[in-house]
C-alpha cells in the first residue's frame, strides 16, 4: 500500500488541499481530504487527474519533421501519407519498439498517463507476417512496460486499399489481414498485454476505405465490451470517395450499418453535416478528436460548438505525434473554433466557466471511456495516475483553482508539469522520465540507422 498526501487536488466535486489517497496495486482505495500527514508521502504541487491520449500510432514519432518540405504540387494527406509509407518500411521490431517507448516517455512528460495505440503496422518489411503475427503488438506492450504508460491496445483490422475492394498499394502490405488472420492476431495482442497490469485490448477497423461492409461486420463482432474505435471523415475525399461508393456520407453510413454505441470511439470525425452531429451525440460514442495533428495534416476544423451543445463527448489523441502536449491538444481544440467562430470562451457552456477547466474535465471522461478503462478521477476505484503541476511556475503561484487549468492549457503548457504518477509509482520526476538517457539514446540509435 502507498500513502500520499496531495497538496492541491482536482476531486470529482472540486478542488481540495491536503488530499490524502490509499493506493493498492496502483488503484486509488481511499481518497481523504484535509487529511493529516502523518504517514504519508507528501506530494507538493498541484494534482490533476492524468489524461488519456486515444488516438496515436507511436512510430510515426520517428518522422516528425520530414514531411515538412514543400512537394511539386498540391501537398495534402495524401501526399504526407506517401512520406509516411516510405518511412515506415525499413522498421524493424527493435526500431518500432525503440520509437514506441520514445513516444510513450514524451505522452508521460507531455501530460498523458494512458494510451490508445491504434496500432496497424503488424509485417515485416516484405508484407510477409512475423513467426508470431503479434510480433509488433508484443513490441508495443514492452514499450507500455519500460515506459509505464498505461495501455489500450487496438489491433487495426486493414484488409484493401480503399473503397469499393481496391487492392492494396506496396506502401499498405505491412497492414493487411483478413478476418481469418485477424483473428489471431488479436488473440495474439490479448497475450502480448497479459503481463501487464491494468492493460485492455479493444479492436480499430481501420476506417471505412480499408474494410467492407461484411469484414467490418465480422470484425465488430470479436470485440465484445473492449473498445471500438475507426477513423472516419478525416478528409474531404474520403467524404467524396464514400458517396461515390454508397450514397452515404461516412458517419451516416457507419451509424446505419454498425451497432455504435459507448464503446465507440470516432477518430477526427471532421466533416459532418447537421444531422452526423446530432446523432454522433447520440450515439453515446466519443468523437476522438487530434487538433494538432488534423491542423498539420490540413484536415479541416471539427464541429465543436455544435457538437458539445448537441451533449456529445469527445476526448484527445495525439495521433501522428508530430508535437505531443495533453494541454496543447486542448488549446488547439479551443483556438480551431475561435478561429471559425471568430469568437472566445466558445467551448465553456456557461458565464462564470472556465474554458480550461471544462475541456479538461471533458477530455478526462471522454478519453476514459475510449480506452475502457477506470482511468480519469482522482476517487476511490481508479487508477492512480496523476499529473502534478509546480505550483511554483510564475504563472500558476499568485492563482488557484480552474485559473490552475486555464494557465496550464493556454498558457505554460507542458512546462508546468513536474510529477506523474502511474498507477501509484511516480514515472516522471522535475518534468523528466526516470528512464529519459537510456529511452533516448536508443532512439537516437534507431533514427540514425533508419534516416541514413
Ligand atoms: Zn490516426
């Protein structure tokens, strides 16, 4: 058993001081205000629960920065997706696992405590599968042990190229299964996360391009209460793409033709019309939202104001992982609809609210209920992950309560956080990863092999 005392404590009712938590086997069992210190390890600062990051495909850390260079024409997606596909070829099991675990230590000192890895690349570099055809998931899983982060693993089920049975380009020959070896792969998942504590498997069709109707039938059905998530109206073609091959637009499609419900998760879900608004809200399913991300790939903007008004709930992923800041997914979700809206305070609900403080809270219940897990409180039943501010940070010492929240989403950003625990155990000390040289020289090994 662990016994802290927090300083300052964001609790599900409010803000208290002097919070003393019981933690066992990395669960919170009692929460104490005004508790005293005796006893107890003291935790100074300001105590937030951590955020989950739902979306995110941790190799891509390794090609931040290389698709920054202006192309002949029309640079889009789809040409940043080619960049993508050439990076990704010469990775090895040793140089995904080095960048996932890269990526991870950045999320804990970023202001994440747990991941969804929507993780597709499963083959070796011929397209052929691994001896073990869960090879890769068993390299995100040890990267999720080193690390600590706390770990939703979604197996992606990619089985064409694009709508209509289009065969698979060269660059996708790493992500394809169909129903069959889908199948084992995600038993094999199941046992690639079985040595860890607290760790989920949930299945990701990848999007509707990449299955058809029957397959995503098929797979949908082996998830059971895991978590479902699919990447869905990212891109304006994609929009045009599903009309051409329905009649429908994707997210109308989707809820007509899948159960989707709470344990759904719709990633980017930009390009919407009126009536996908109301009943994403509808559906209890979290729009999954990447805001730095979907502004670096020219997504679009997201709906938000509609959205949230419809009452519907969305959490943050940092995706590509080109930049990675919980706070700064939240920021650029604010500053999108300011910009569209021409307006502030867009997304807090009422006079009086703090807009920090409300997508904060938003994106902690959100984000818990995509990965499936009892994450996103600091209450009695819930992981002990915890984000602690310096509450000596010239920008948050002469304030207090959600003024806290709004300096650190729209102010300090990532340079505030001081300590994260996981699961009771602090993983992060003064802003850095306890494992910080050795994660990075690996890395940093790994890169300069792979960009030669
Ligand atoms: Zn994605």
């Amino acid at each position: 058993m662990r016994r802290l005392i927090l300083d300052h404590a964001l609790l599900p009712e409010g803000w208290a001081k002097n919070v003393g938590i019981d933690i066992e086997s990395g669960t919170i069992t009692v929460v104490h205000p005004n508790a005293s210190a005796e006893g107890r390890e003291r935790i100074t600062g300001i105590a937030l629960p951590g955020l989950p990051n739902l979306h995110s495909h941790t190799f891509q850390r390794g090609m931040a920065g290389l698709a920054e260079t202006r192309g002949p024409e029309g640079d889009s997606f789809w040409t940043w997706r080619q960049v993508m596909y050439r990076f990704l070829g010469s990775l090895t099991p040793d140089d995904v696992e080095a960048i996932a675990a890269f990526a991870m230590m950045e999320m804990l000192e970023g202001g994440f405590t747990a991941l969804a890895e929507f993780h597709y690349l499963h083959h070796d570099v011929n397209g052929r599968p691994h001896a073990d055809i869960a090879e890769l998931s068993h390299r995100i899983a040890a990267a999720s042990r080193e690390t600590s982060m706390g770990l939703t693993l979604l197996p992606v089920f990619y089985a064409q190229g694009g709508f209509g049975g289009t065969a698979p380009a060269e660059g996708q020959r790493r992500f394809i299964n169909d129903v069959e070896t889908y199948a084992r792969l995600l038993e094999g998942a199941r046992k690639a996360v079985a040595g860890l504590e607290d760790a989920v498997v949930g299945i990701a069709p990848h999007s509707l391009r990449a299955v058809t109707p029957e397959s995503l039938r098929d797979v949908v059905a082996m998830a059971g209460e895991g978590p479902i998530h699919v990447h869905i109206a990212e891109q304006v073609k994609e929009v045009e793409d599903c009309l051409a091959w329905s009649g429908q637009r994707p997210v109308a499609w989707l809820l007509d033709h899948a159960p989707v419900d709470k344990r759904w998760c719709l990633i980017h879900a930009t390009h919407l019309d009126a009536q996908e608004v109301k009943n994403i809200a509808n559906s209890g399913a979290v729009a999954g939202l990447c805001p730095i991300t979907e502004a670096n790939l020219g997504d679009g903007i997201f709906e938000g104001v509609d959205y949230l008004g419809a009452g519907g709930c969305f959490g943050v992923g940092s995706d590509s992982n080109i930049e990675i800041s919980a706070p700064g997914e939240l920021k650029l979700f604010e500053y999108s609809q300011r910009l569209k809206h021409r307006a502030r305070n867009v997304l807090a609900e009422r006079e009086g609210q703090s807009t920090g403080r409300s997508l904060y809270d938003k994106a902690l219940s959100g984000g818990a209920q995509a990965l499936g897990r009892r994450i996103g409180a600091i209450a009695a039943g819930y992981r002990a992950d915890l984000v602690v501010l310096d509450a000596a940070h010239p920008d948050l010492s002469a304030v207090s309560g959600d003024r806290w929240i709004d300096s650190y989403v729209f102010v300090t950003g990532t340079a505030a956080i001081d300590t994260v625990f996981v699961a009771g155990k602090p993983v992060v000390r003064s802003g850095r990863h306890l494992h910080r040289e050795a994660i990075r020289t690996r890395y940093e090994r790994a890169l300069a092999r792979i960009l030669v």
